[in-house]
C-alpha cells in the first residue's frame, strides 16, 4: 500500500559518471512522510532494459518513481518507453506549451523547435508543471499502481516534488490512517561516537521510538520517529524521548526545524538586529557563500573579505605585519586580528575569522594540514579557537566553515 | 559475456541517509575496462528482498558486484544470504583469521569475539583480502556466472577492486578482445538545446559513435564513447567525431579533460604566473570558495572581497558613490568600477566582480530577479556583461558564478 521504488534513467550513472543524489533525495523526503521505499534501480538509456525495469518494478512496488531520460534530445526516451509501456499516445498540452514558451521569453533566447515537441505528453498522464526547466513530469495511475515521471535535472525534480507530489502523496497517506511522525535534532559539534555514548542509558527507549543517527561533516542529525495508525501516540512518545535527549545533549543542539545553521544563525541576528562581517582566509569565501544563500541575509550580512594573501590581511584589515611575522599567518593571533579588524572596518558588531592550512600543501614542521584557528570578535570579547582536521581540502573547508558558525551560533546564544 | 549488475545492500541507502557512491565507483572502473554496466539494484538489510534481487540480477548479467551488510553485528545478513542463496556452508579460514588479528595487533585493540567469526568463509567462495577492515571479500562463480562480495565501507571496497578484482577482470577482458573507449567535452556557455541544434547536420554519425549529453547549471558534457574489438577503430572513429564536433562548438569547450572550469583557469593564471583579484556582491563568495578550492589557488589569488553593503564597494573597492547613485549598486558601471577597484588594491593582474539581485526578494521595476552584471578588469581593457537568470536565489547565485568564471576563462584564452 505504501511501498515504492525508484528508477532512475542513466548511462552516465551506469558508468559512474553521475553519482546518483536523485533517488537518495527522494527516498528521504518519502520515508519522512511515511512511505517504505524497498528499492532502487538504475538503467541505461536503453527502451529494452528501461521496460523491463518498469515491469519489474511494477510487480513490487505501488507507487513508482521515475527519473531521467526526459531530455528534448536523441538519447532521452523515457517518454516513449512511457507510451509503449502504458499502451498510449501523445497528445499536445497548450499549457505546457505556454509555460516552456515563457521560460525561454523570460532568458530571452528564441525557442528551439525541438522544445516543442516537449509539450506533447502521454495521453493517459497528468502532467506534473516544472518550475525551474522544460520538460514536464507525468503522473500516470494504471491498474491500482502509480507512476511519477520526472526529469533527471536534479532542482527539476526536487520543484516537482516539492511543489505537487510530496503534498498530494501526503494527503493519501494520512487518509489511509497510517501516520509517520519523526522530529529530527540537528547537532553540531559533537561527533557521532560520542554522542552515542552520551545517550547509552536511555538506549533501551530507542526500541520503541526509532532513532537514526546521521553523521556528515556539518554535524550530526537525530532522527526520532515513529508509524502507527494513532498520530497522538508516535507524538507523545517522541516528545518523551526528545526531552531524554535534550537533557543529555541539548548543548549541541542548534535547531529542530529543517534549517542550516547559517539560516538559525541569521534569524538570532535579524531580531537583534545585529550586523556581521566575516574575514576568511583558509575557507576562502565558503562562510560568506553559504550566509548569503539565506534569503534576506544582505539584511545582516554587512561584507566579507577573502584574505588569501599576508597582503590583504594587512591592507585590508588591518592585522599587524608584526603579527605575522611573530606568530604567522595561521596563529591564534592573526585570527583574533583578522576579526576585529573586519568588524571595525565595517562597523558591524560581530566579526568571525577562519585561518588554517587546507593542504594538499603548505605543511610546516610545526603547522601540519588541518591546523585551524577561528576568530570572534564583538565590543565585547575576542577570542580564538584552535582545530585540527586532518582531511582532504575541500572537506577541511566545509569543516572549517561549520566549526567558524558554531561558534558564531553559540556566542550568539550565550552558550560560549 | 561482459554485462554486470551492481547491488547495494543496507537500508541507509533506501531512506536517502547515505548517497550511494560505490555503485558509481564500481562503474566507472567496470566501464573503462570495457565491461558495461547494465543495471544498478539498491536494496535493504532484508533477506527475503536480497535473494530476489540476487536472482534478479543473475539472470541479466555476466558479473553480479555486491556491497554491503558484511559487518559483524546482527543486522549485516549478507554473507548468510549468500550461504542461502548458493546453499553452501561455512569454513574457518585460518589466513582470513591471522589477517584480523593482526589488524587488531596494529590498532593495539584486543580482537571482540564477534570479529573472529567474520573469518569463517562460505565453503564455495575464493577470499578477497581486506587491506583495510575486517570483513572478507568473497569471489564465487557458479554456472558461468561471477559474484563478486564486497564489504559497503567505501576505502574497503575500493581497496579490494584496485588490488584484486580490477587486475584479474583486465586481463579476462583483454583476452575476449573487447575494447571500450570514450571521450568528454566540457561545454559551458551553451544550452543543451542550442549545443544540440548546432551539431544537427553531423547527428547521422552518432549513430556509430555512441553520443550523450549530459547538462548541469556549470554546462553541459558531451559524452563520445565507443565499443568494439578494435581499440584504434574506436579511437579513430571517436577523433574524427571529436574535430567535427569542435569544428562546431569548440568555442564553448572549455577541456576535454575531467576539471571544472576554475582548475582550467589557475593552470592557465600558473602558468602565465598571473594574479588575480575578485569582488563579489550577489555571489557572496561563491566565486572565491570555487576558485580556492582549488589546490595551490594560492599561488594565483591574491583576494576576495564580498562587498555586499554599498559601504563596503566604496570604502574597500573606491567604487565611486555618484555611480551608485546614478546607476544603481546592480549596474554595468558598478559592475566595472568593482573589478577595477579589486584589480587596484591587490596588485593582481586581472579582477573580476559580479553584482546582480539574487531573489527572492530585492527586485525593482527596472531590475527583475535574476539580474546579473559581471565585471572584468585587466591592465589593457575593461567592460561588463549582463545576464538574466530567472531562477532560485542558489541557482542564480551557482549560475553566475559560472558565467564569471566562462568569462575569465574566455579573456585568459582570447575567446572574448
């Protein structure tokens, strides 16, 4: 009744040179809502195999998810697999035409002819409107079994579920009288062993209530949740275990809404009405990028500066050469000045600083890759604090970046 | 002869935890050896779905990999599928046993019970050594039919390919004489649809050269690959269909190898030994985050500024007030004088800025969502260009990045 499977169309994931994020992504956002997702597959681009798969995804599975291949050229044929496969033919969809016509009037490029032919769609489908592309999705129901058929692009495919199917499939679900709660607790700061140590005498509580522990380099998610038919017991038994929860690990725990920390981050200082600047050198402009994709950051986010070279951190900020030539480029002091320096020069009234050794180079004998130090800065106090990540450049950044906010986020909240 | 199946086993991978990246690692290896990947099935820790999928897989394919639930608590159940499945037993293997225990010896652990028993062995499987873990490999073949079984932990898995799986099936492959080749153009500036008209009058040949297509918001890649038992035959054909495609659209071919656009720019900034310097409004620091992902950026970025308050273009990039005033902050002329106030406190050679509305709010009646001009700057010469992205405020921000960098890249190779 509530089982799924997802199929997503491919050479480029057959030979690895895509890696597969669609059926990951829509295998969370089902099972969040209480559905039992029990495969997925991957195909080629190829009618024989592509069919083959819809049947025998068919045989198992009540609702079918289907992504890729709907591409205007040659090598997509997903869409006529669909007609084969259900039997069917295409028929023009003068709303479809419309919505493809704007998006190319909006980028101002003429249409190409063969995004045309993307407004014919199965006549047995129901098309599912793309926000953000040109082909349309397909919502088809045969014999008891749905089908959702969308684009492989992933933001494509995340409007339309987002926009259309996840709100309809939750509706259903619920009518059906099974209801999936969860609450998920997104910490920071702690990693995963630990924190499963922390929470070893309430374990016992983890048999009824379901709990899942997912760790990335941003911090670790908890996951409660719980199925049955009665929506105010999963909730009261959740609420229970979270407050256990709380109670051991509150500390780490930035948010229990869907929100990075960087959107908690700029709600505090919204309200407060606080202004920020950031100087960053060994993150190179990765906390400025991810402030600034909150919606409404330019509200608080005053400037940024990118102190790749010793040069800049002096012109710019103002950090002493002494600074640097006594204690280097990556010292606690240098952050330290680096924060203050980007506060007054823009009269925000916080600064924050990263400065480290990323690698693959730039070791010293005694500054090894991942040496870290982040600096904070307000009217008030200024301090720094010392990591070590021993990983590769890009993670050490995002690392780096997650650890600057986090101590953003708990200076904010009087939690340092 | 050649066709494989790939299965993932563990739940993780089902409710989207963990993203599946080893069926993408196992394929790409698998590809560029000559054997084709057909199909990828993901599955979870539940027996009855494991050995459907077992046979599911078998009668498709040549070569069956498996990953995954080889660990030593109660819900990694593979191996016992495995024992089901091919209705063997198990047997102590003594090598498999000294190479646990001396894994512990190293890590200075005492070895736990549990581990002791991952040493027995289905009786019918050859061992694959672990380098990295406890968990044994398994290679079974039965009825002209391969299985390969490997641990789910990513540097396990891949450590049993590179030393003992991908040697042996090289050498099988080569002496049935089956050659797999392929080519990728990394396109940027271009829609798939246009990219696709251009090349209409030399489709007939994708017939013989296997042709894809495969876009993101950095461009879009065109695949060529080939299969034959002829390995310079492939390479031919591939070489004459790469010119005719180049005679076409090799203005927006930016490599042909596997790099991001801001890799192919700091070879060429290395190279030339040139500087450079960015400004950045609406982008926040994306630009810079690219670039300084980068191993060895520091070599060719001097600094970033995101100057997302008008203070800070003025104060820090001397954008002169009356331009604002005149223009506005999101202007060719601001836009200009941004690159050029970068390209002047640093030093660099060349500068870079972007200014634009990135949504979801901060339009006006002259300048819609999705708004962008790209400034550049070098000793010689100066200008802006305007784009208009009509997208969400990640994408326009992903987008703009991109043409910046197509921009850089376009100046630094005279294409502009």
């Amino acid at each position: 009744m509530n089982k799924v499977s997802i199929i997503s169309i491919g050479d480029e994931l057959l030979i690895g040179q895509t890696i597969n994020t669609n059926a990951a992504y829509i295998g969370e956002k089902l099972t969040a809502i209480g559905y039992e997702v029990i495969r997925n597959f991957t195909v080629g681009d190829n009618r024989e195999d592509i069919l083959k798969t819809f049947s025998d995804a068919e045989a198992i599975s009540d609702f079918i998810f289907i992504t890729g291949g709907l591409g205007p050229t040659h090598d997509d044929i997903t869409r006529s697999c669909i007609l084969e496969y259900f039997q069917t033919d295409l028929v023009f969809d003068e709303q479809t035409f419309e919505r493809i016509k704007k998006l190319f009037e909006k980028r101002n490029i003429p249409m190409p002819e063969i995004n045309r032919e993307q407004a014919r769609v199965p006549r047995i489908a129901k098309v599912i409107p793309n926000d953000y592309g040109t082909a349309p999705g397909y919502d088809i129901t045969k014999n008891g079994k749905r089908f959702f058929v969308m684009p492989g692009v992933p933001y494509e495919m995340r409007g339309m579920m987002e926009n259309t199917i996840l709100p309809d499939l939750k509706n259903y679900i619920q009518s059906k009288n099974i209801f999936y709660n969860q609450k998920i607790l997104y910490t920071t700061g702690i990693p995963e062993s630990a924190l499963y140590t922390k929470l070893e005498d309430i374990r016992p509580l983890f048999d009824e209530v379901k709990v899942a522990f997912l760790p990335s380099q941003f911090g670790v998610k908890i996951r409660l949740s719980m199925r049955s038919n009665d929506e105010k017991f999963n909730l009261k038994k959740i609420k229970f275990l979270e407050e256990k929860i709380r109670e051991r690990v509150g500390d780490y725990i930035y948010t229990d809404e869907d929100l990075p920390i960087e959107e908690v981050i700029g709600k505090i200082l919204t309200e407060r009405k606080l202004k920020l600047a950031v100087a960053e050198s060994c993150t190179g402009g990765l906390i400025c990028h991810r402030i600034t994709n909150i919606p409404g950051s330019s509200n608080y986010f005053e400037r940024g500066v990118v102190s790749y070279s010793n040069e800049s951190k002096i012109e710019i900020l103002g950090v002493n050469p002494e600074t640097i030539k006594n204690f280097g480029a990556v010292s606690e002091q240098t952050a330290i000045e680096m924060a203050r320096g980007v506060r007054k020069i823009s009269k925000a009234d916080i600064g924050i600083s990263t400065t480290g050794i990323m690698g693959p180079t730039g070791a010293t004998e005694t500054k090894p890759i991942g040496l870290v130090f982040v600096g904070y800065s307000d009217s008030e106090r200024e301090f720094a604090k010392q990591f070590n990540f021993a990983d590769n450049r890009v993670r050490n950044k995002d690392k780096t970046s997650q650890v600057a906010l986090e101590i953003l986020w708990r200076a904010l909240t009087g939690k340092i």
